[in-house]
C-alpha cells in the first residue's frame, strides 16, 4: 500500500491549506463519511479524512483517531474554530472545491484505498 504526503494530496485534490498540520506525516487510506460516529467507530486511524462537515467537533473526531489531514469537499469553508482547533492540533486542514466523489477519484488515483 503506497504512502502518500499530504503534500501530494493537497497537490491531486488542488487544497487550500486552512491549517498546515504536520508535513512529515504521511498516510496510506482514506476515511470518508460525515456522520461523525461513523468516522469514530469505523477503522479510520491515521487515515485522511473526506467529510462536507465544517464544524468544530470534527477537529475532535480527528484527533481522537488520529487522522492527520482534514479535507472539506464541495468548496464548503470549514468554521473558524475548526481551523484553530486543527492549527492548535498539527492537524492539516484543507479545502477542495472538488466533490466528494471527485476527491474520492483523485486519491484513489494516487493508489490510496478506503
């Protein structure tokens, strides 16, 4: 299973970096879902993470499972107390105006699995 930068996710999905988080982190699957308890009871640790949802108990979620990269589909702006919440955290925020399928394609493309 390939690695993967957030680096070169941000690059496939064309993010914009709300918050940077750790760069030297990498990540091999992805996590996507909006119910929040889905995310939380599924095997998501260390995963990216795909969600529509811009509030601040994402950032919770992210940090319980430790999920290193946040990406907000749908051109949807995450809340300003996610941001801080994810910069106080080291976790990468970021925004893309692509769907949530078209996410999906992109960091499938770059050999990243569910």
């Amino acid at each position: 299973m390939p690695e993967r930068t957030l680096e070169e996710i941000c690059s496939a999905i064309k993010a914009e970096v709300r918050a940077q988080g750790d760069s030297t982190r990498t990540v091999s699957r992805v996590a996507v879902g909006d119910l929040l308890s889905f995310v939380m009871g599924g095997d998501s640790d260390g995963a990216a993470w795909v969600t529509v949802q811009t509030h601040l108990n994402v950032a919770a979620v992210a940090v319980l499972k430790d999920i290193p990269i946040i990406i907000i589909a749908s051109g949807r702006t995450p809340a300003q107390d996610l941001t801080a919440r994810c910069a106080n955290e080291n976790i990468a925020l970021v925004t893309s105006d692509l769907s949530i399928f078209d996410t999906c394609v992109a960091l499938g493309d770059l050999g990243l699995s569910g």
